[in-house]
C-alpha cells in the first residue's frame, strides 16, 4: 500500500481504470470517488470501482491521502478551488491532463500549504468513455509523465512515482513547458487532423456517407477512431496548449505544402526519401513497445 485514502474526482475512463489498476495492485486501503451525475456514481459504486462515493469533490477529498483530479482541463480551476480548504496538510493532489501548464496555472493558487502538487499525465486511452469503460491493464507498459514543481520534495515525488509504477506504467519526469511541446506533436496535433480528415470525408457530397464507411481502409478506419475522442476533453487542450499547437500545426503545414509540390511535380525521390525516414519513427515506436506490429494494429482483418 503506497496511499491509504486516494479519491478520484471525476469517473471515467481513466480515473476507472487508475481505481481498477490500484486495486489490483493493492496500491490503495480505500478508494472513494464523485461525478458530476448521480448516474455516473451509482454506476461506480454499483461495478465497485469506488468504496464509497460523494456527491461533491468538497465531500470527497475530506481526510484523503490523495486525490487525482480526473476532469476536463477547463474544469480544474473550478474544481481546485472547491476542494482547496479542506484539503488536509501532506496531501497530494495530482491530475490526468493532456496538457500542464495550464494545469499547474489552474491548480496550483487554489492549494493551501503543506499539500504536494504533482501534475501527471497518463499517456493511455482509448476512444471510449464513462465509468464502465475502465480497465486495469489500460496503464502497463504505457508513460506516465510527470511535471512536479521545482521546489516540490524528492521523496513526494518518488512515493507518487511509485503510485504509478504500481500500476504498471513507465514513469518519466519533465517540466511542464516542455512536456506540452512534446505532447502537441505527438498527440495533439494528430488528434486535430485526425478530426480534420473525418470532417473532410463527411464534406465530399460526391462520396457518400455509406460508401465512406464501407470501404474505409485502415488508414481512414483510424483517423475515425481518434476523431471519436472525447469532444469536451479535446477542446479544453486545444484551447489550454495553443502556443504549442500552433507552433507544431505551423511546422504540418509547411511539410503538407512540401508534399503537395512533389505530387504535382512528379518529384519522387522526394516522395521516397520522406517516407522512408517516417517509416523509421514507426519501428522506434514499435521497439520502444508502445504498440503492436500486428496486421491492422491488431484488428481481425475483413477488408
């Protein structure tokens, strides 16, 4: 057991699976938890992710050792603010938010002194979402990132390390600033092509909507399950990482104007040589075992 009381404050997908992993693991004596919907509370006390659950964060984090904010970015100020005065001292508080810097903005002047802040962010998912959603194997094997505050103490920053450890992940530490440079190119950026494609797809009236869902091939197939991401969550980071976002979709569109002069050119070699060096990135993602070399990412084929 790493933390005695840990409450979750939102449950979804991943504070359900954070709450299954922990459990497995035995990381936690008690894991208490509330949501913004009496249905979704009923649903995690009912399939016991959760010991007990609160109607409001306030009620929820009273005596925790923990808490894990597991809300949409846009909510975190709001949430902090509700739950700072009754915070008690050494707890920490921690968050699952793909982006940092305005998590720690947001977060960090609502918490009283002798709490520790550890921003965190799961790099783990799927396209789903809600309580039921959740599964205990969703974080192994996968990063963790943690952006801890320079003053922030060592052995707080292991004992939460370990937390997620626990759980199977693969802990990392960087600074805010960079972890959201890093995350607009690997994550964010996608994320707003992906939905760009889907939307241009729906916008072809000369393709149409059954013909574009029969014959989506792998490429496409995958742009649909990215872009059915949660809406709300991916607005917040679009909107809380927009220096980054716009820096990076700046570099896309420079490389997308490159690509489309060689086409029109007939150009080849240029062709070539992009592909391949882009070809090398996905072996380094396959070696360094965050995903699968299986036909269709592991999909049963049936195109």
């Amino acid at each position: 057991m790493i933390y005695e009381r840990v409450a979750l404050i939102g449950l979804g997908l991943i504070a359900g699976s954070i709450a299954l992993a922990a459990k497995r693991r035995g990381l936690a004596e008690e894991i208490v938890g509330t949501a913004r919907t009496a249905q979704t509370r009923e649903t995690a006390l009912r399939i016991g992710l959760v010991d007990q659950v609160f109607a409001t964060p306030a009620e929820a984090v009273a005596g925790v050792d923990l808490v894990i904010l597991c809300v949409p970015v846009g909510a975190m100020a709001d949430v902090a603010a509700e739950i700072g005065p009754h915070l008690k001292p050494g707890c920490v508080v921690s968050d699952v938010g793909s982006v940092k810097q305005a998590v720690i903005d947001a977060v960090a002047p609502h918490l009283p002194a002798g709490t520790v802040f550890v921003p965190a962010h799961p790099l783990a998912g799927t396209e789903h979402s809600g309580p039921e959603s959740g599964f205990a194997t969703l974080f192994d094997n996968r990063f963790c990132i943690l952006t801890p505050p320079e003053d922030t103490a060592p052995q707080d920053v292991a004992r939460y390390r370990g937390f997620w450890e626990g759980m199977g992940a693969r802990v990392e530490e960087m600074d805010a600033e960079h972890h959201d440079r890093v995350l607009a190119v690997t994550s964010h950026v996608p994320h707003l092509i992906a939905y760009t494609m889907v939307g241009v797809a729906d916008d072809l009236r000369r393709v149409t909507n059954s013909e574009v869902i029969k014959f989506s091939a792998a490429g496409f197939r995958d742009f649909t399950r990215i872009a059915a991401s949660d809406p709300t969550m991916w607005r917040d980071v679009f909107l809380n990482n927009e220096a980054a976002t716009l820096e990076i979709l700046g570099r896309f569109t420079e490389e997308l104007f490159t690509l489309q002069r060689a086409i029109r050119k007939g150009d080849g070699d240029l062709l070539f040589d992009h592909f391949t060096r882009t070809r090398a990135i996905r072996r380094g993602i396959l070696d360094a075992g965050q995903d699968t070399d299986a036909p269709d990412f592991g999909r049963k084929r049936n195109d």
